[in-house]
C-alpha cells in the first residue's frame, strides 16, 4: 500500500527546512524587537468563533473551511487562519487588563478547502501579528515598519506595501448604498453567491472572484471616497507617518480583504514574482473584533505572512547556505570505533555536528559518505591511532592534514 499527503498539503524537509527556520528566526527577532511576545493558541477551534468573525458570506466560511463534529457532537473548525483566536485567547484570559498595548505573535498551520494552485495550499503556514489597545494610526505605520524591517533582513526586495482604509461603522452605511445602486441594474449577471451577497453584504461582491462578478464590478464606488472625517484623517496620518518612516507604499483603493472583521486601515504585501496567489502578507485594523467577542471596546491590528509564498520567493532570490557536518569520524575495527563514538559524543556535548561511520563500511565507503555530506573535516581512527591515542585529521576544502592528540579534539574544533 502506497500513501500520499492529502491534496493541497506538504511535506517540508531539507533543504527547504532550513529557509523556513531561517524566516522563523528572523520573524521573532524582528518582532521582539518591537515588543511582540509568542503566543500558541490552539489548531481547532468552536466554529462560531470563525462564522462570527471572518463573516458569514465570505468564501472562507461559506466554502473553505474544515469543519467537523466531534465525538460529542461539538462543532469544530481547522483554524482558517490565526487572528479570530487569538482575539478569543485575548477576551477569555481578560488580557485586556494588561497595560495597552499587548502585541503577540505567533506561527503555525492554517487550514482552507480552497483549489490548490501555485501559492495556495489547503494546509498553509502563517506567521502573524497582533496589537490590542492602541486606535492611533502611529501603530498602524509600526507595523507596516516592522513587516519592511522583517523583509528586509530576509533580503527580500522590489515587494509592493499596498494600503488602503475601508471606513468604519459610520462610513459603512453610505459605502453600502452606493453599491447597492450600483449592482441593482447588474444584479441578473452576478453569480449565485454574490445575488445572495447582495442582500447580506454587498461588499463581498468585491472580493468575489468569479470572471462575471469581476467584470460587472469594474467601475463600482470606491470606498476611498465615502470615508468619515475621523477615518480620512487617520489614514492621512498613516500616510505621513509610512513617509517619515520611509515605507514605501501605494495606496489600492480596489483592495477589499476578504474577511469581514477590518476596519480602517487595510494594507497587503505583494510580489510581481507570485504569479496569481501575489500577496506575501496581509492584515489590517480590526477595531470592533474584541468587543463583539465580549470584550470592552479594544482597537485592534495586525497581519498575516504567508510562509509558503516567502521561501518560494526566498528559494528563487538567493543562494542559501545548508548546514554540514563539522566533522565526520572514519573509523577501522572495533576498539577504533568505539574510541571515535566517544569522542563524537564529546563533540556533540559541545553543540557540534558531528557524523560517525557505521559497522561494515570500508574506510572508502565512509570517506565517500563524508564527502557527499560536504563535511568540515574527516577525523581518522585505527589501531596506530588508538596506540599512539593520536588521530589524523583532514580538511575536506583545501585537503590540508595533521595530526593531533586524542585529548586536544575539543580544543581544536572549539
Ligand atoms: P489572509 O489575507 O487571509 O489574512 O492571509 C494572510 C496571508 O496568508 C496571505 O497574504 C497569504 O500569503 C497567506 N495565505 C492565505 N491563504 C493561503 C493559502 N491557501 N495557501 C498559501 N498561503 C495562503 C489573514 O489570514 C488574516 N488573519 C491576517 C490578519 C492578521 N489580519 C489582521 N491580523
């Protein structure tokens, strides 16, 4: 019987592991820096926690999730994605009572039942943000800052920081009228969804991906134009603080996220170099999430970093170092393998990467097998060497040799 991952899903080992860990490392020492601590929230969620925030008419909650009962009958969801329960996390643990603000992190694995394609996975990593507490746009322009910083010390570059702002409750209600006329006279030619999106959220109909629905909006009110006094005003000052902070961004007014909990600032990171599936990050302002989870009224923003989409971009951009053993034992008869396995072992106690031959491999199967895992160097054991307590080594890059005393090996590769 023959097994294989589930559609959409991957495995991830060397050498692609060691790009992940890389933008893992990078991720926290960039975040920490600007204050934002780990948190680890659970894969499965109740499902209500993802219909409530996310929305019931996005695709997300209407087609792609994974949702199942359990064995008590409970409805239950993958985690679509990370911010809904880390919001939840943040209500049930009152850590609203924490000085403001509270920034968390965190990583893991995302779940949708969408088409797999280039760039789109049923099984996706994110690592994402989250600021609680501060509604002034000056942490708006942090975050974009510290998401340039990130990708920056990644060497990532010619990345597009699209920003945009979709209004708050106050503007909603004009916006919402204004494509209400808009799509009545172009009603008949939307999809199934978007006619019922119509009634429920006409909004949706701009992230609806349908060709039909995607014609039918070309031309449609832009959001930009309907915001409120205090919604223009931040994001004029998120524009000014993204200059002074020199994040250089475009403003999308087409961009409509598609979950329902933004408010406000919106932005997406995006690359020419992704085809279709071209945004590498994501997020925006969630400013009433909190609240409608049971908590006090607490503005609120963050992201989402695709993982697959940067180490695909890491993969085509730059060279990247694989790590090889330090040092490779060869070793012939058993006293010499024994005395290499201790010293291995002593090595290895001090964080050393070091390989050993194995029993029945001639000394020209373990040099072979040195060289092809690109050791440092090739550390020799037989019975001259266990008589004189003495090795011989050799550096694999330049072939330069010595020989030096059993009880020095620490030293030497110190
Ligand atoms: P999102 O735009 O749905 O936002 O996802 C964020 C990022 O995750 C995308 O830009 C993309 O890089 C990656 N991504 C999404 N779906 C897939 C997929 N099927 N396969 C591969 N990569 C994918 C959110 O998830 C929000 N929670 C972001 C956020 C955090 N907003 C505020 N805080």
């Amino acid at each position: 019987m023959k097994y294989n991952a589930l559609k959409g899903m991957q495995d991830i080992f060397s050498p692609d592991i060691y790009i992940w860990q890389k933008v893992e490392e990078v991720a926290k020492d960039v975040f920490s820096a600007y204050g934002f601590q780990e948190l680890r929230a659970p894969i499965i969620e109740s499902t209500d926690i993802f219909v409530r925030s996310i929305g019931e008419t996005t695709d997300i909650v209407e087609k792609e999730m994974y949702t199942f009962s359990d064995k008590a009958g409970r409805h239950i969801t993958l985690r679509p994605e990370g911010t809904a329960p880390v919001v939840r996390c943040y209500v049930e643990n009152h850590l609203y009572n924490l000085p403001s603000p509270q920034k968390f992190f965190y990583s893991g694995p995302m779940f949708r039942y969408e088409r797999p394609q280039a760039g789109r996975f049923r099984q996706f990593f994110q690592i994402g943000a989250e600021a609680f507490g501060v509604g002034e746009p000056k942490i708006d322009a942090e975050i974009l800052s510290m998401l340039r910083l990130f990708f920056e010390r990644l060497g990532l570059k010619g990345l597009n920081f699209e920003v945009n702002s979709i209004g708050c409750e106050k503007c909603r209600p004009d916006y919402r009228n204004a494509l209400l006329d808009f799509f009545s006279v172009r009603i008949d030619g939307l999809c199934p969804d978007c006619k019922r999106r119509f009634d429920y959220n006409p909004l949706r109909i701009l992230d609806c991906k349908v060709d039909a629905c995607i014609k039918l909006r070309e031309g449609s009110p832009r959001v930009t134009d309907f915001l409120c006094g205090e919604c223009k005003e931040h994001f004029n000052t998120l524009l000014s603080l993204l200059k002074l902070l020199n994040v250089p961004y475009v403003v999308n007014p087409d961009m409509v996220r598609g979950l329902d909990y933004y408010t406000r600032t919106t932005f997406e990171v995006t690359s020419k170099d992704l085809g279709a599936q071209n945004a590498v990050a994501a997020g925006g302002r969630y400013d009433r999430l909190v609240e409608d989870f049971g908590g006090p009224p607490t503005p609120a923003i963050g992201f989402a970093i695709g993982m697959e989409r940067i180490t695909t971009l890491l993969k085509s951009s730059s060279n990247h170092k694989i790590p090889v053993p330090k040092v490779f034992i060869a070793t012939i008869g058993t006293p010499a393998e024994e005395e290499g396995l201790v010293i291995a072992d002593r090595l290895r106690d001090k964080g050393i990467w070091v390989e050993v031959g194995y029993a029945g491999n001639s000394l020209k199967s373990q040099l072979r097998r040195a060289d092809r895992l690109s050791s440092a160097y090739v550390l020799i054991i037989g019975d001259d060497e266990i008589n004189s307590e003495k090795l011989k080594w050799k550096k694999l890059s330049d072939g330069s040799q010595g020989e030096i005393a059993f009880t020095e090996v620490y030293d030497f590769f110190k």
